[in-house]
C-alpha cells in the first residue's frame, strides 16, 4: 500500500476476523499425556490448535509441544511413501516402492517366520498409543518377543505400585490435588501426565499447599517447590525408609488402616530353611491367617469385624511361629541401617532436615486430616458416615525408577504411603480406573514352550505379571524363552519387557538369533538405545561366513526420517496424528482420572498429503494377510476391511468388551460392556472424541474397599469380581522366588543367578547402592550424571520441529558452580566427560541448583547430523549431544565372567540414571567446537525437500 | 514522535503472571507464536528453521524467529539462598511507553479504548528506535518484512465474536497449564487481576524508569525450607528430634507398643 505522506494513516485492526473455515476435536500426541484439542483449520490447512476445555485430560489448557503441532504435522522429516533400502545398511540409499510390494515383501519375510517359529520375530514398539493392537497382534502371530518402551523408562515405578498397591502413579493414580495439604515429587516428573501435574502444582500452591521436591536438580517443577532436597541420584529409596524409621518410631502410622486394607496383620511363616519359610501361613482353603485378638485365636485375615494383631508372635497349629508382617516391616526400619543418620552420610541430606520432614507428614497426615461429609459404604457393607482423609500425596516417575534399585525404591515410597494411611484417602495418592486392579492383577504372560508353537497364536498376551517361578519365561535348563530375557531369572517381574537388551541380544544371537525385527514408533538407533556407537555396529554387523547380516531383516514404521531409517530394509511410512483414526483404550493405556472412568479417539483432521499409511491400519492388514485368526474371517478374507476403526468399533475382546468402553450397545447407551454399535465413532466425534463416566461422590474414594466402586467397576468391565483389593506391604511373590534360589521347589534359577536373586528379591523394600556405583570406581569416576528432558519436548515424537528446536536447539552439561570452580571449569568451557562405556565432549553451563556430585543435560536433543532431515549445521548435530553413547547396557563382567543387562534385577527396567562420570576439561569455547562423538553425516533420501530456511507459516492468512 | 492518549477512565487492558506458579513450560510462548501465525501481525517468520549456522565468535545461531512472548528462566543468588526463577517476558503495555513515543512516523501506538499498544505495519519504517527504547526487549522485528511487531494482546481473539465469550482472552492465559496467567482491566481497583495483585503484592518491572507498565507479576511465595524463619518451623524440628511417643515408652523392645494395639477390621 502507498502511503501519503501529508495524510495521517490510521492502523485499521480487524478485531474479529473469521478464525477458521471448521473446527475439528481430536486428541493431541505430541507426548503421552493425551490431552483434548480443538484444531481450527482454514483453507484446508491447519490455522490453530488449542486444548478443549470440556476434556478431561486437560480442561483446555495446551502445552508447549501441543501448541506446536502444527510444525511437526508439516514437517520437512516426514516419510512420503513406503521405502525398500537398496545400499548397505546405514548407506541412506533407499528405492521408493509401491504400498502393494511393501506389504508383500513384509507379509514373505513374516509369514516364513510363523509357518517355522514365531519367535523369531521380535515386535517392539516406541511409546505407543496401541498397544491394546500390537501386544493383541504379536499375541495372534504367536511371539512372545513383544514389549513397548515401559522397560527403558518407568517399569519400576508401575510394577512397584502393582504389586504393592494394584496402581501406580500417572495413568494408575493421581494426588489428589484438590485437597492434598503437603506434596512431595521425587525425581525427575516433568514427563507423563504433563498438564494435570501442571495444573495439580498451580492449584495447591495457591491453595497454600507445602510442595517438597527431592531432586538432585532444581529446574522445572523443583524452581516453584517450597523446600527443594538436593538429593544424591539413586539414593532416594533410604531417604524415603529413613522417613518411614522416624515415623515408626514415633508412632505415627494409621494403624487402623493398616488392619482394615492391607496385608499388615497376615501371619508370616518363620521357619527359616524350610520350603515356606516368609510365605504366608494360610488354612485349608489357601487363606491367609491371621491373629483375632478378641478370641485369641487363628482367624482368617479377610474376615471381616476380627481384632487382628499387628505385633508379637503366635503359634500355627503344626506347632511353628508366625509374625505379623507389619512386625518384621517394623523391625527391619526401626534399624539403624534406616537411621536419619545413616541416611544421612548416603543421601546427602542433613538427617535433620530428614527427620523435619518427617515430622511434617507426620503432623499434616494425623494433625491436619480433612473430613469429606460423604456417606460410604466399605467391601463388607459396613456404613461410614465420612470419608478421613490424610492429606499428604507424592508424585514420581523415571527420576526414582530408572536405577537399578528403582524397584524397591518404588515399592519403599508406596509402603510410606500406605503407613500413613494416604492411599485413595482424601488428600492423599487416588486410584485413577481401572486401577485398583488385585495386586498384582491376575494376568501372567504368554510364552511357555508349551505356548508357542508355528502357525498358532499365544493362548495370553506377551505381557505380565508373574507370582513365582512357575511363572517364568524359561526353557527347562532355566535359559531365557524372550529375546529380550523379559520373565527371565535375570529379570523376573519385566512386566513392560526389556526393550534395551534387543538389539543387543538378537545381534549376539542370545538367547538365539532372531529372523526379523520390526519396529514402531522406536528410534532405537539413537536415542531408545544406550551405547548408541556400539548400537550402530550390532545394527550393520554382518556373518562372516555367510555375508549376511546377523540381525537379517529389519522393519520399521514410522512417520518420521529418525536416525533409525537408514538401518532398515523396509519402511512403512506412517502418518501424522492429525490424518487417522485412534483409539486411547482401557484396554491399553487409559486417560481416565479419580472421579471418573474415561477413554477417547482420535479422528483424522486433515487428509495426507503423501503415499503414507497409518501403521494401525497396515498391522490389521498384515495380520489378514498372515492368516491370523482374529483378523481373518473364516472364509479368509479380511476381518477388518475398513482397516483401525472397523477394528476400533467391531473387535470384542471380551463379549460386550471392545477397545472403546462408550457409547456401547445397539443404541449406544451402554456403558463399559454392550454389543457393538455400528455408530460409535460418530457418537465418540460428537462428544468432543472422548467417553467419560462420572463416580458418584460415594465412589471416588477407598476405591479398593469401597463396596460401591468396586461393583460399579464390575458392570463397567473394569475388574472381574468387587471383591476387597489389599494393599500388600509385604509382597509374597517375591519370597517365592527368593525360596527358589535358596533350593526349594521345582523350578529353581541356574546356580548363577541364585545369589542375585536371593539378595534382591526380598518381600519388604531393602536399599542398596546402584550397580554401577558399586561396581565402578568412584574415584576415577566420581560424579553422577543424569539426563531430563525439557517441559517444551517431552515424549515428543520426532522432534524435529520448528518451533520447539528455536526453545531446545543444543544442550549443554549443566554442573555445580562451586564444583565447577575445584576443578577450574568456568562457564561456556568444553569438557569431556568418560564413563566405563565411552567419552564424549560437551559444553558447560554452570548452576547453583544441582547436587555437586551430579552433572545433568537435556536428553534427546542431540541429533545425528543429517538426520530428520535437518541440514548438517543445524545445531543440533553440532552442539548437541546424547549422554546414552557413554551409558552401558550392560554390566561389567562379574564373578562367573557373566555380563548382566545395566538393570534393575527384578525388573529389567534400564538403569541409565546409575550413569557415573569423571569429568575433565577441554579447553574454553572457540568457533567451530563440536560435539563428540560425531557419526557420519546421515543421507536423507532426495525424495524429501528440506524445509524452506525462512518458514513464514501463516503469511497468505493476512 | 508520538503522542500518546490522554489519560482517560477507559480499561487498561493487560495481564498478571505469578511467578510462584509458572513452571517454566513455555506453553505461553508456544500456543502465542501458533496464534499469532495467523493473527493481527502475522506472519511470526522464522529463520535457519531447518538448518543453524555458527558466527564468529562461536555462539550457535540456529533456528531464531518472531516471537511475542519469551520465557526465561535463571537462578538468582548463589550457594543455598539460590532460587530460581522462569520469567514469561512480553510487552507489558505500559501507562507511559516509551517505545510509541519515540516512534518517529507514528506506527506505534497506544490504543485509546483500552490501552494496547499496537505497530502500524504499514507506517513502520523499520528504524529500530522502538526496541532501543523498550527496557523490557519486548519487541521483535521481522527483518524479512522490515518490520517490527510485538504482543498485541491477543487483540483478534480477546474481542473476536467468532469466538465463545469464555475462549476471548490471550491465547496465553488459555493455554496456561499452571493457571500462572491472568488477563482482566487493571485500571478498574475492583476487577479480579487488580484484586489479585492487591492481595499478593503484585509490582511493576522496573517501576523506576516510570514507564508504568500495566502488566503486574506475583511474586514467588516465601520458601518454607530450613532457611525459613517461621517458628513453626523450629518447633517442628524439636519435635522430630523428641521422637514422639516412642521414647516416652522407655522399653527396650519398640515393638511392644504395636503388641497391645486393639484394632478393629
């Protein structure tokens, strides 16, 4: 527009311009947290996407990475159509090839597999959405090689609470932000369930609430914390049975709660040497006992208005003694090896800022108790006329999870929480359903010899939850049945598998070679590995007599060209989350809350753009292709022609129970169970794309002995019978297995893994120091060192995004300012830093809120150069780094020479925050520096165009 | 230069960001560029999007673009007093702005009816004086379209009638996950924000150079760790340190006093 220089120009703003031609509601996936979103779309393309506000998840708030979805959904790293690699793996050099040879070659290469022995296809996938799919798929295909990402990140932390509680925090449970009056978030949290944390810290300090944050860094939600306990990594399991020593010892426990819903009083067998020595002492009908004081006699402990008694030592009727469980719990923490001061010299925190905060939540808990005026009824239909809450919660995830001593770390934080009486109580931790589920919910995984055979499917899924050694994944000699060793005697409880073992294990051929690896959603050539330099050999490694490589075929769909695409022969390129169908299933990974059961759909919001198939789709067509009884007529022909939401809508895993639990029946009234509803996915689209039923007042707490709960749970589907849910403070399972190392039974460990699992398996939270601490010396490698990830990137899915990489474009390695000092490092100065695995070279920024012994960085900044379709300056490639290239994912050698996975030994789940450093300056910054290693520039396929240098998105809006 | 309006009882539209509660999420920063995009000054236009490229003295540029609201976050003090702090940063569309009356052709403005300041992108010239005079580098120029731009309030979606009512204030305080942003009328005493700020001592960035920024912040809460002061506090401490009713037992065996627990399931 001209301007007239003698005419005042008045700014015309248009205050009300039409936003958009529609609006479109789906859910986001921008990370796991699932939250509701209004996408406005205009001229076809994507103006805006903002949080819904009638969604449960996130009432209508967005995040960063939300927010950002329209650069990842035009993204210049998409994959545009299905690619069949023609150089060396790791060359780049694929031919594009049409969906019908794709499908073909995958439906050859797997089908040879199923006719021979399905387990040597291994299927694992990233942190998927589908898993209610692809562990249903695998199960049909008759592999029990099957797992998602839960080992590599919090298996720990949701095993601990499953077997401990039958929930756990995040998509098993909540603090009750509402009423809670003191907080405590333990380790790194900023990840899952990122907005209602958000939200939850926002309301309760505003409330006045105390939020205490153990963290060995202050950033993120730690910044906002009242008191912020600069912890030592991996010692928070003592810090928090030190908790539990001083409120033992100064009786605070509610021990009425204690009789009422937990395992407290049950009778624990003390006959030491004998086949049941630790179990429980049970009567006829294998119930357990326990001692009524009012009669002074056995009674059974699930009866009902018994004085059980939680102390002293009574006699069985064959003449031996038995104890309450509570009264070797109360033992063992009593101790001073539980001691504030003995935790002091390992935690790092001064045993009287220990002992305060136990006399805090001692205080808030019993001082402080709320009272809901709402009437309930308990399991034995007994009428309460107020719900008494202890209004103290805790939140934690991979922080205290991703050790090696994660596990009982985990089971020691939901053992505090149950002494104090906080869980499903108002104020305190809540059940979000379908949990509580019995502890551990009566699922065993699929796999046995007897269980896997050719051209048949698993009688059960790949995943479970074992209760003693007969339960095992093991052939006969006691060797490993998965390819991961998941269920094995080297992680008997990996109920979410042992993903960073794979690659490792199908290139060794140990347990033996597999046929082919297919993977989703998994970038396990960088940043879903550990030892990534390694990693990039075992995926590129070839037979020296037969020239072919050791693991022969390699699948992979994704939507996104990741550092893994060049290692694979084929890609099924997947598309975005705004172009296809989903379905977020209480079957899978729910997104229900306390008050209320809930799940929800994708739909697609746009059309792609490219030949690019949701992976959903093309797994259900593949299976029809395979023959595989669930997706397969009886005449042969495809079951689910329509592809994910015919399956969405017409599978029945269970009569009446499909992967969507609303608007069920023929008139779409039922809720939980009810025939199949041909219009579901209408109903689910007209109500924003999510089902949600609401708990009466009544319901929504003491969920696990809450009468009406647990039989509405029933009618939903939630759980099989509404019977009591007993919190198990001493878990007996484990007893089992440790007994069988000990010489009893008939499936025993091999002679080289007994004193591991006797030493660790122990039916009541124990603290030990991480492996790596242990086993390395901490005089060469002093410090610890840890990794998060920023609040604008978490679980963000290839994130190569515009928006998000100008926020977290590099990452430094952050480290103390007054540590940094002792060794002459200043500000902006390289430095390597040296592991037992490998070196890498990195910038330093210092900081005053780090524990000194600690140095952390961003995790999964750091890309290959070349990769995602980013040019070779970005920095991405050059300033960025993985801390995983100097992270082991195995153990040193130990006595037998055996080399153990760098994992928690129950769980399996990666212990990658043992991490130990030393660290030792390079030099100050100058022009050019990179960071080290640096691994060959990756080729992109030419077919992709790289993004425009100068983006102006939205420019032909105005 | 440019005058500014005259004083008048019109709304003094603007936002309060507390500073207890904002983690530091970036949430603000993101959902504002995604709206902006399409907005008033769109577009916020991004460079080295894909790529990076290194000046001399060995800062990485990488990708750098538009952007209205920043968030910072950075420790203050050292050693055990540190605290540290994620600071949202955008125009706080002061009483008295500097930045519109330095304007030499009468592109920046401040909005009569309720106090936005606003660039006329057609009048702009690109000169720069504007972010010289803002202390608070609350504007971005767009060197691709020589132009500056800056927060405009969200002035297309807080009076957008294509909106619901509830859905008209900054993209900013919608999409906060925290709750830590509040938009309202801070020139009317009684409005929820000026209550807000009243109640929890909300202060000006700044307040020395008198520019009179509308924008308040809250600030942190006093921490409540061992540094505190509270005597609740110490009396706390005495406590754990008396070890509760275990040592009034005076036993040997701690256990004996669970032994007679009568309890009732």
């Amino acid at each position: 527009m001209s301007v007239n220089p003698f005419e005042t120009v008045v700014d015309i703003v248009d205050t009300s311009p039409k936003i958009s031609d529609e609006v479109k509601l789906t859910t986001c996936y921008m990370c796991a947290c699932r939250c509701g979103i209004k996408v406005h779309l205009k001229d076809n393309k994507v103006r805006y996407i903002e949080g819904n506000r009638d969604h449960p998840v996130n009432k209508g708030v967005l995040c960063a990475k939300g927010s950002a979805g329209i650069m990842q959904h035009y993204s210049p790293a998409r994959l545009t159509k299905p690619l069949k690699r023609v150089g060396e793996r790791g060359s780049g050099e694929f031919k594009e090839i049409e969906w019908e040879e794709a499908l073909g070659i995958a439906t050859q290469w797997l089908s040879k597999i199923r006719d021979n022995d399905p387990r040597k296809l291994a299927f694992f996938t990233g942190r998927d959405q589908s898993q209610g799919l692809t562990g249903f798929w695998a199960s049909q295909f008759g592999t029990p090689n099957h797992a998602a990402h839960g080992g590599f990140c919090s298996v720990n932390m949701a095993a601990a609470g499953l077997y401990t509680i039958g929930g756990s925090f995040w998509e098993f449970g909540e603090p009750d932000w509402e009423h809670t009056k003191y907080f405590l978030m333990f380790g790194v949290a900023e990840d899952h369930d990122s907005n209602p944390i958000k939200t939850g810290l926002g309301k309760l300090k505003t409330r006045g609430a105390k939020f205490v944050s153990i963290n060995p860094v202050k950033t993120g939600y730690s910044a906002i914390a009242d008191e912020w306990v600069g912890i030592k990594p991996g010692t928070d399991g003592l810090f928090i049975l030190a908790i539990v020593h001083q409120l033992l010892k100064s009786n605070q426990i509610d021990l009425d709660y204690l009789v009422r819903y937990t395992n407290a009083p049950w009778l624990v067998i003390q006959d030491k040497g004998s086949e049941d020595h630790g179990l429980f002492a049970r009567d006829e009908d294998g119930s357990p006992l326990c001692w009524n004081k009012a009669t002074n006699t056995l009674a059974p402990a699930l009866a009902t208005d018994i004085s059980p008694a939680i102390a002293g030592s009574f006699t069985l009727p064959d003449g031996r003694l038995a104890v309450p469980s509570f009264q070797l719990l109360a033992e063992r923490y009593l101790s001073e090896d539980y001691s504030p001061e003995t935790a002091e010299k390992q935690c790092g925190i001064e045993a009287n800022t220990i002992k305060r905060i136990a006399a805090e939540i001692g205080r808030v808990a019993f001082e402080d108790t709320i009272e809901l005026d709402v009437t309930w009824t308990d399991w034995a239909g007994r009428k309460h006329d107020k719900m008494i809450g202890r209004p103290v919660a805790m939140h934690a995830m991979r922080g205290i999870s991703a050790h090696s001593n994660g596990f009982h770390t985990c089971r020691a934080l939901h053992v505090l929480q149950i002494l104090i009486g906080s869980i499903d109580a108002p104020g305190g931790f809540r059940y979000k359903p379908p949990f509580p589920k019995p502890a551990p919910p009566p699922l065993k995984p699929a796999g046995k010899v007897d269980q896997v055979s050719p051209n048949t499917p698993m009688p059960g899924p790949p995943l479970g939850f074992p209760t003693g050694p007969e339960d095992l994944l093991v052939e006969p000699n006691g060797q490993p049945r998965r390819i991961d060793k998941a269920f094995s005697w080297e992680a008997p409880l990996s109920a979410h598998g042992v993903m960073h073992m794979v690659l490792n294990n199908a290139w060794k051929g140990d347990p033996y070679p597999i046929d082919t690896l297919f993977m989703y959603m998994a970038n396990m050539g960088w940043n879903s590995s550990m030892n990534i330099p390694d990693t990039i050999k075992m995926m590129t490694d070839k037979d020296e007599v037969t020239g072919d490589y050791k693991i022969p075929n390699i699948i992979y769909s994704d939507a996104f060209y990741s550092e893994t695409i060049p290692y694979a022969d084929l890609i099924l390129p997947d598309t975005t989350y705004l172009e296809r169908w989903d379905c977020i299933s209480l079957l899978d990974r729910p997104i229900c809350d306390a008050d209320g059961v809930a799940d929800s759909i994708r739909q697609p919001v746009v059309k792609p753009d490219r030949d690019v198939r949701p992976f959903q789709d093309v797994l259900i067509e593949l299976g029809a292709r395979l023959g595989l009884p669930a997706f397969t007529t009886e005449k042969g022909s495809p079951k689910y022609p329509g592809g994910y939401p015919d399956y969405i809508v017409n599978h029945e895993r269970g009569p009446g129970i499909g992967p969507l639990a609303g608007f069920r029946g023929a008139d779409g009234l039922s809720e939980g169970k009810g025939e199949i509803n041909p219009k579901q996915l209408d109903q689910y689209v007209e109500n924003g794309c999510f089902w949600r039923h609401e708990f009466s007042p009544t319901e929504r707490y003491f969920k696990h002995s809450n009468k009406a709960y647990l039989e509405k749970a029933v009618d939903l589907g939630l759980i099989g019978a509404p019977n009591q849910i007993i919190l198990q403070l001493y878990v007996e399972p484990l007893q089992k297995f440790r007994l069988a190392a000990e010489g009893h039974g008939d499936i025993q460990p091999p002679d080289e893994h007994r004193d591991r699992i006797k030493t660790y398996f122990d039916p009541l939270p124990i603290y030990y120091t991480p492996f790596e601490e242990a086993i390395s010396d901490t005089n060469t490698f002093p410090m610890h060192a840890l990794t998060q990830r920023p609040m604008a990137m978490y679980h963000s899915w290839g994130s190569q995004n515009a928006w998000l990489r100008q926020i977290h474009g590099f990452n430094k390695l952050y480290m103390s300012r007054t540590r940094a000092k002792k060794m002459e490092i200043n500000n902006d100065d390289w430095v390597y830093v040296s592991s037992p695995q490998g070196k890498l070279k990195a910038q330093v920024q210092l900081m005053e809120g780090v524990n000194e012994d600690t140095v952390w960085t961003w995790n999964a900044i750091g890309k290959r150069r070349g990769a995602w379709n980013l040019s070779p300056d970005a920095p991405e490639g050059t300033k960025g780094f993985l801390l995983n290239h100097i992270i082991s994912q195995l153990l040193p050698e130990q006595g037998s020479g055996y080399r153990y996975a760098n994992s928690d030994p129950i769980t399996g789940q990666a212990a990658w925050f043992d991490l130990r450093v030393k660290i030792e300056k390079a030099g100050p910054n100058k022009p050019g520096e990179l960071t080290e290693p640096q691994f060959e520039t990756m080729k992109v396929s030419s077919t992709v165009p790289r993004g425009n240098p100068t983006s102006r998105y939205g420019e032909k809006d105005k | 230069m440019t005058s500014l309006p005259k004083p008048s009882d019109s709304p003094q539209l603007g936002l309060v960001i507390d500073l207890d509660i904002c983690v530091g999420c970036h949430a603000c920063a993101v959902n504002c560029k995604e709206w902006n995009s399409g907005g008033h000054s769109a577009p916020m236009t991004d460079w080295n999007a894909y790529s990076g490229t290194e000046s001399q003295d060995g800062d990485d540029v990488g990708a750098w673009g538009v952007w209205f609201n920043r968030v910072h976050t950075y420790e203050v003090n050292e050693g055990p007093q540190s605290r540290t702090v994620h600071f949202p940063r955008s125009c706080l569309h002061c009483e008295e702005p500097a930045c519109v009356t330095v304007c030499p052709t009468g592109a920046s403005y401040k909005r009569e009816e309720d106090g936005i300041v606003l660039v006329n992108p057609d009048t702009c010239i690109g000169c720069k004086l504007c972010s010289w005079a803002c202390p608070y580098g609350a504007r971005e120029y767009d060197q691709t379209d020589g132009v500056m731009k800056k927060c405009t309030l969200c002035i297309d979606k807080i009076y957008n009638e294509n909106l619901e009512e509830v859905d008209r204030v900054p993209a900013c305080v919608s999409t906060c996950p925290a709750g830590a942003r509040h938009f309202g009328d801070l020139s009317d005493p009684d409005s929820d924000v000026s209550i807000l700020v009243s109640d929890r001592q909300g202060y000006d960035l700044l307040p020395e150079l008198g520019y009179k920024p509308t924008n308040k912040y809250l600030p942190p809460r006093p921490r409540r760790d061992h540094l505190s002061k509270e005597q609740e506090q110490v009396s706390i401490v005495d406590m754990a340190n008396s070890d509760g009713s275990y040592e009034s037992n005076e036993t040997n065996n701690p256990l004996l006093k669970w032994v007679d627990a009568v309890l009732s399931r």
